[in-house]
C-alpha cells in the first residue's frame, strides 16, 4: 500500500480522469466520469449528480451501486424535489460497481465466512485517496459541509461500514435493504450465535461511540424469505432492528439519530429503493432537517 504522499507523487500516472458525458436537466446536471483506479486496479464508472449551481459550502452524497441510480431515474427523482424545494442543493456521486462487487463491498476490518470482502480495505482506499481528492479538483470545491454515504444491499453494508470506522469523515448514512445478515461464522455451524458472529453488529457493540452520526434504514417486507430463527420475522428486518437496538445501546436515539422505513410489500430491488429514496433525501436534507410532504 503507498503512503499518502506517494500516492500524490504518482497520481498523475496511475489516475485518468475522463469525462464521459454531461448532460443538463432544469434543476441537475449529470457528468459521467472514468476514474482509472490504482487500488482497485480497474475503471471504475462516476455519475455526478449536481444543482444547477453549486456553492459553497456544499453536501456531499456518496453512493454505492450508482448503476441502481440510473435504473431508478435517479436525476427525475432528485429533480423532482428540487421543483418542489423539499431538499436543499446536493452533490450526489453514484459509484458503479464492478464484477468483483462481494469482495469490494465487504466489511473492511473483517471477512465473512467465506472470505469475502477482501478488497473492502483496498474499496476505502480509492474512495479517501482516489475518489474524493477528484471530486473536489474536478468541481473546485476546497471542503464540504458535510459528507455522507448510501447504498443497497451489500453497497448498504460498505456504506455502513465505511461511514461507522470513518466517523469524522460523515454526518449520515443511509442503508435500503442493507446486507446486515453479514457475518463471520456460517449460520449452519452449531456454534453460530447472531448475537455475537454478525459482522457489523459487533463492530458497533466494540467501537467508540460518535454523537454527530445520523442513520436510515429501509427493509421491504418482502424484502426475502429466510427466518433464520424461525420468529415469524424475516432475517432482513431482524437484521435492521436488532442493529438499530444496538444503535440505541451505544447512546443514539430513535427519535433524533436513526430512521426506519419498512416498506410493506417492498421487495429487494430497484423500484422500492427508488420509492424509498426521496424520503432519505428529505431525512437528510430538508430546508427544515424534517419530512415534508
């Protein structure tokens, strides 16, 4: 791994910033961009999302999976509450992912049972050190207001995980049908224990707590099948709630730290990430800091 410095020394030869394509709606302008990673060693596909002016001190928004965003009209979406001025103006970066997605979106500081997540740490790297010194050259912004991350399913649980260890780098993170199952210990050994083997929830049991975090959550009711623990409730939202009762044990409340969503008949796709995704942006970024209609 370089070090930080060398990393800038060798920038130029290892990063090819390409734009691919801008295009310009009322309230948004999409630039699709190739960013040529050295940690990842593949391309890796940007779409920025932006107002129509930006100015600073501006909100960051990171997301995993960004390929999802353009399923979903994510720019109509967005659009659509700019008319309607329900949220203030954000910088939205998708991500695209890549073919070796469960080894980059794994947890960082832990594999899962299998191995996987591998490159979780080398996925930080391009986002701290690759990633965002690009955004703020491309779009001439010294610092951010504030930073946050999002993604669905696995993307859910990277977010997650890079927003939980990286703590003053974040304010929010939002989490739609996040792979919270994730755990260190196959769930058919005789000494798997949910309380104890899933990854993330461990990792928040552990770690110091950071007063400043905001958390959204959405699980789908049909969102699967499996109930592990057969208590009537799929794994999916055990998973959520039982990591925001973690949550709440570590000091954050329901009431101002942590939204929870449960879409009924939501399954685990990409039109009920979009129907949940404008009430995330609300969340986050209403002129007020609440929902509105």
């Amino acid at each position: 791994m370089l070090m930080l410095s060398q990393y800038y020394l060798f920038s130029s030869s290892f990063l090819n910033f390409e734009t691919m394509e801008r295009e310009k709606m009322a309230g948004v302008i999409v630039e699709n961009h190739v960013l040529e990673s050295y940690f990842l060693k593949r391309d890796v596909k940007v779409d920025c999302y932006l107002p129509s002016s930006i100015q600073e001190p501006v909100n960051l928004l990171l997301i995993n999976d960004g390929q999802d965003l353009v399923t979903m009209n994510f720019s109509g979406i967005v659009e659509n509450l700019y008319k309607n001025e329900s949220i203030s103006p954000l910088l939205c970066v998708g991500i695209h992912c890549s073919a070796d997605r469960k080894n980059e979106y794994g947890t960082a500081k832990i594999l899962d049972y299998k191995g996987r997540g591998a490159k979780a740490g080398l996925y930080n790297s391009f986002i701290f050190e690759e990633l965002l010194p690009f955004i703020r050259k491309k779009y001439s912004i010294e610092s951010f207001k504030e930073k946050s991350f999002a993604g669905f399913s696995l993307g859910g649980l990277s977010a997650l995980d890079i927003v939980w260890n990286y703590p003053h780098e974040f304010k929010r993170v939002g989490v739609f049908s996040g792979s919270l199952w994730w755990r260190d210990t196959d769930q058919d050994d005789v000494d798997f224990d949910e309380t104890t083997d899933r990854i993330m929830h461990s990792q928040i049991r552990k770690s110091n707590y950071a007063p400043w975090l905001k958390f959204f959550f959405e699980v789908g009711t049909l969102d699967e099948t499996a109930d592990r623990n057969n208590n009537g409730v799929i794994d999916s939202i055990d998973d959520a709630v039982s990591l925001i009762d973690e949550l709440v044990a570590k000091g954050y409340t329901k009431e101002a730290d942590i939204k929870y969503i449960e879409l009924q008949d939501g399954k685990h796709d990409v039109p009920t990430w979009a129907k949940a995704f404008p009430d995330f942006l609300k969340w986050g970024w209403s002129y007020n800091g609440e929902i509105t209609d």
